[in-house]
C-alpha cells in the first residue's frame, strides 16, 4: 500500500509559506500501517496540477491532496481532479444549499464564486466539512482513492482525524495500527543513551530508535498490531525496561515537557515558583509560563542583561571587577527572586547575556529553597536555541531532582 | 524557464521533519527571476529517487536536489542521478584527497562510507563545500542543468547564494533581477492599509503588495529589472510615495523588527528601559532580548502571573476584589519597575494572564518616563501567538510614538 500527498498553491512555490500539513499527514498515515511514498507540491495551474494527479494516480493506491478548494478562479483542486479522473463536474445541490445556510447563519452575502464551491466530479463521494466552508470529497478511479482536503491546517486536521482516517481503513481493510509512545530524557547525551539501550535498538517490533531535540533526547518506542490493545502489548514491557535503565534522566513521556513535569510535581506538593534569568533570553520563564494548567505555581520570572546595573536591586559590578556572574551572585539572586515574588522556591540561571556558538564562559545554577540553597555544577554555555535549550533543562532537572529526593546530578 | 525542488529523505516523509529548506530556494529562485513549477519529496529509495529526478529533466530546465549525500548507505542521490542522467559514477580522487584531509584536520578516522562520498557521476562539475563533507555537483543532461545540494540547512543556504545562484545566472544567461523592499507597519490593520495604498497595488511593475502578520502588516514592493541598480530605481519613488501616504504608521524596514527599532531609537537618546507583563507572557521581553545589538537599553523584563499576589511588591487584589488588571496597577507597576530596574523607562502591559481565542477582558498600557506615565487607550485582547504579538505591538507604540513625539495614538 502506497500513499502519496500532492499539495496545492502557488504561495508555497514563491516560499511565502512553508508546508507544514505534509509531516503531519504523514505521521497521521503511519498510525494506520499506510506508507508515504512522495508528496508533491504544484501551483495553481490546472495543467500541471492535472498532470500530477495522473502520476500520483498511476503509481499510489491513495493520494491526498490538500488546498485549491476555495472560492477563487486560482482554486482549481475540483476541476484538476475531474480532469485526472476523467469525469465531469456538476453543481451539486444539496452542497449548494449547505454553503448558502452557511453564509446566511455568519449574516454574509453568498458570492459566484462561493457557488463554485458546490461543483463536485461526478460520483464523487463528498466529505462534510463542519470547519469550514470549503467541502471535501472522495473519488474512486481504477481502484485507488483520491481524496480532496482544504489547505487550512485546522480544517485539513479535523477532517483527516473524523473523517478520512476511518475512511482509508475501511476502503483498504486496514487492520493494523501502528502506535508509538514517546520517553523524555534529560542530562544524557544521544551517545550516553545509546550506551545504555542500544541492544533493545535492534529489535523488529517494537522498534526503539532515539531523536534529539535542544536539551533532551526522546526515546521513541513504535509496535505494529492489530489492535490499539495488542500495540500496547508490545509496548509496555519495552517502555519499562527503559524505564528502569534509564532511571530518574526520563522526565516525562508522550509530549509532556520538562517545564510541565516539574510544575505538576510542585502543584502536587502545593508549592509555588519564580525564576530568574539571564543567559536563557527568557526561555526559561516562557517554557513555564506555556504550561498554563499551573499558573497557581509559576507566579513570576524574571530576565535581566548583564548590563542591567543592579537585577533585583543586586549590584551586578563592583569598583574592582567586572560586570560578570558567579556562585555567590546566582545563589543571591535565586535568594532575592524567592523574596521578592514570595513563593516556595525560586531557580536563578545566571550567566552573561549572550554566549557565543562554542561552549565558553560559565552558567550557573541555583535554587532557593524553604531549608536553603541549592546548585548544580557550573557549565560552559553556548547561545543559539538549542544551546539556551540545555541551559533551562539543567535548571529544570535540578529543581526535579529536588522535588523527588535524588541526587543533585547524574 | 522553469524550475523544480526535488526533496530527498525518508524522514520528510515519515513526518519527522516539517521541509523549511523548499521555501527558502524557492524565495531565492526568484531573486534572480527563475520560477519554480514543482517541489517534490521522494524518501531513500533508488528507483524511487532515479524515476522522479527523470520526470524532473523532462520537464524542466533546472532541477535542484537537496539531500541524500551523506556517507551511509541510505544516502543515494549520487546513484540516482547518475541512472537519471545515463552515466556512471566514478572515485574522484581529487575529492577523495579533499575528504581524507577534512577528517585529518578534525581528528577523525575515515570511513569506507565516507569513501562513497568522494563518488561522481561521470561528466559532473564538482560544487565545493567549505562548510560540510558532503561533496555538490551539478550535471548537465539534453539542455538541462541538475544540481546536488545537502539537506543540512546552513550548507545548503551557503552553497545557493555564493555557488548556485551565480552558476544558474551565467549558465542560463538570466540579465533580469527581482528585488524586494517591505516596509513594516504596526497599528495599521491590513484593510485600513489597503484603502490608503490600495491604487497603488495595481501597478505592473514594482508591484506592491500586504502581508499580514501578528501585529504589523508589511507592504512589500517588488520590481524586475536588469540590474541591482535599476530595479532600486524602479522601488524608490514607490517606497517614498508609500512612506508619505502611511506616515508613522511605518516603523522600520526590510526586516528590522519593531523592538529593534524601538531599542536603536532610545539608544540613539541614550535612554534605557525595563518592561513588566502579564499578557504578552513574555512575548514582550523576548522581542526585546532578542534585539542583542541594545542590551545597553533594555535591561530588565519581567513577566507575572495573575495569581502571583504582589508583583514587584504591589498586591493584584484586596479583599473586595478579585485578581484583576486595571489601569492604576498598569501606572503603579510601570513605575515600580522603572525604579526597581534603575532604568530611564518602563513599558507594563497588563491584563489577565490567560485571554481567549475572542478579543474579551481589556489589556492596560503604561509608560513610565522620568516625566511623567503616559498611557493608551487599554483594549480587549486576544490570546495565542497572533494576539500577544497585538499586545506587544501596541505596547511597542506607545513607547516608539513618545520617543519620536508623535500623537499618543495614531
């Protein structure tokens, strides 16, 4: 089975948009055993749009467009698809009374060019798009399916999770699933990982494979099955001995960030937090402050540059030194944070305001506390996201580690 | 002339990784008039590669790859269009030579994969790659030009503008160039844009043109012509004649953002500035922050949540109210934190923590200068990342319209 994207706009072709639909289709396609095999973008050129339908229709089973089904002459996914497919289009009635319904409850006038939004390829099966005004369809040719979806992301995502996923499995009979479950790691490097793991790596099902992001490594274990049941099956038994060996370096699994872990542990404990920081830019406060479910916990965070004479009234320079960062001042400003916002715990990451592409000057760590202060080692820093990345996670394990009573580091 | 992206990697496909490197070529394609008519994405399969890159050279006359050049076996770009464009491969021993000292300099062993690197269809102009070991080449085949880029963004980024570029304008004799300017705009939403400059819009060449994006709306001017020069003369009286008509709508230009202006403004005052939010959740700080030129003026951020009881000190409710924003606590924190950061200003933009996806609970502005608060008129605000990016903008104005001494709201 071979599944192809064939995605539509010219916007894409001058660059002004990136084509964020076709990853997630295809992650989307995975989860029901379906393979993606090319995904193709074309203009809006009924020629060269029909032209690449015929292709995609010639060598894949199923083919999934996205855009072109708007109300502009540029929209031409309809009339591409009846060309390909060689069949005509007609204007489907009872469509045409949907769309009018539409525009007469949002109390907007219906245009011409909305009508062209009922034309339908004859026999075509249409897909009802509660999201939007754009309506979809299904058409069958020599045994593949081509299905139209508008380009609008939250319309394409609706309709692929109620609609066409269900459809490809019944059509095609799929009857394995394909899950995955993700374990987030923090304080391990890829190789570190891979040290530890690497001979569960081998194995055909579940497959364990690793994918590093700024600051953590995911380990992603995936089963095939032939029900979300028998997946999780497999599943388990893999993910516990991960677990085990990997111990207190996995924070979380399955899309749950370090920021969210950490704020949940506290709310459990009923405790509350501010930041403050310099070399993360702010990245720190932002990664708490996203996980809105806590907002009862994260109360505060504060950023300062090192050209900021006195942060929190602390003088960052004397007379004989220079403007710079140490123990003593990460350990007084966590101190002064934690006074100041008045909460349970406050985490200082200090170091100078921009750090260059290698690892140079130190970042230090330090967490005030009810019963005191605590730190982690100092670590060279490096700027850019990804170094800023490893800057806020070390911070975050430092305060998990507490939370749960382990040793300060790994 | 016509051209087309052909994306090599299996990790597209699966969803891993969202394709940013397409948009880009296709923005830089235009800048020296070329269009593109297809992108396409194939995953690592040899026959698979080798079939699409033929209906590349059928149909178009400039086909760029990018990916599949590593040294593992998965990597099979040079093999595809070596079968593509009927020649074989053979070891460039030059290259070879090339690889040997890369890994030398570094301090690594080379691999047999590494070997495979060195391999070039026959006939094939070798592209140097100062900044990776993934070796480019372009292949001429019936008229038609196919060139080899890496997947790596910043490689190929690098190989396009100083290699790729000027290879496609000699070989295919393009004279014309397309250049653009945008002009950015806040406060302005892009109807109100639209009936000032709308007559404007319907020239041939420059054209002109709106982007909206979260908060501002570019105007982007964009002309054809022979030379760098020309098309400067063709943009210049356009971009005056807009200037004029949008007055202080425009802050900046050609992608100098609205914080970095605001920042170059105060510096060149010699002013400095702290800022206090709890809307924007520190969209505000960030914008700031990330203008690193100005760490000289922007000293301090600081972000708060509605259920810290007393940010800077001053408490959010008393008894007989609850947890709320309003234009006093906007005034009072502004300059708490102006005297708290020691700075010659402070912006607060304040409201809840959390707003909806509709415009709801109002959002108050605060500016406190060493004469006095000056405020905007607050406005019911919106959340996501389109509706802070309104929030910081607004702010942004207010702050910006003061230092220029223009009226408070536009």
């Amino acid at each position: 089975m071979q599944a192809e994207i064939v995605t539509i706009g010219t916007e894409l072709l001058l660059g002004e948009i990136v084509d964020t639909n076709s990853a997630w289709i295809a992650e989307r396609l995975m989860t029901i055993g379906l393979n993606l095999f090319y995904a193709t973008t074309v203009g809006d050129n009924l020629e060269r749009i029909t032209q690449v339908l015929r292709t995609a229709l010639e060598r894949s089973q199923v083919v999934i467009t996205t855009g072109g089904l708007g109300p502009t002459v540029d929209d031409m996914t309809r009339e591409a698809v009846a060309a390909a497919s060689e069949r005509e289009l007609y204007l489907d009635e009872g469509l045409l009374g949907e769309i009018a319904c539409f525009f007469s409850r949002h109390g907007r006038g219906m245009t011409d060019n909305n009508r062209r939004q009922a034309l339908m390829p004859r026999g075509a099966t249409v897909i009802h798009n509660p999201v939007g005004t754009a309506p979809c369809f299904a058409v069958e040719h020599d045994g593949r399916l081509l299905i139209s979806l508008p380009g609008v992301p939250h319309e394409m995502k609706h309709l692929m999770t109620t609609e066409v996923l269900p459809l490809l499995q019944r059509r095609f009979g799929l009857q394995s699933v394909i899950r995955s479950r993700r374990l987030h790691t923090a304080g391990l490097g890829e190789s570190a990982a891979d040290a530890r793991i690497g001979d569960l790596m081998e194995a055909g099902n579940p497959t364990v494979g690793t994918r590093a992001h700024p600051g953590e490594v995911d380990i992603v274990i995936t089963a095939k099955a032939d029900s979300d049941a028998a997946a999780e099956a497999l599943i388990a038994p893999v993910a516990s001995e991960l677990r085990r060996r990997l111990g207190h370096y996995v924070f979380g699994s399955d899309g749950e960030g370090h920021g969210e872990v950490v704020l949940r542990l506290m709310s459990e404990r009923g405790l509350s937090l501010a930041t403050v920081e310099s070399s993360p830019q702010g990245d720190l406060a932002r990664m708490l402050y996203q996980a809105a479910s806590f907002r009862e916990v994260y109360r505060c965070g504060m950023i300062y540059s090192d050209r900021c004479p006195e942060p929190l009234g602390l003088p960052l320079q004397t007379p004989d030194r220079p403007p710079l960062a140490d123990q003593a001042l990460a350990d007084a400003l966590a101190e002064r944070c934690r006074q100041q916002a008045d909460t349970d715990m406050a985490l200082a990451i200090v170091g100078p305001s921009d750090l260059g592409k290698s690892p140079g000057p130190l970042v230090y760590y330090a967490l005030a506390t009810p019963t005191g202060l605590l730190h982690r080692e100092p670590r060279p820093g490096r700027g850019g996201p990804s170094g800023r990345g490893w800057l806020v996670h070390l911070g975050l394990e430092l305060l998990r580690r507490h939370l749960l009573g382990l040793p300060e580091e790994g």
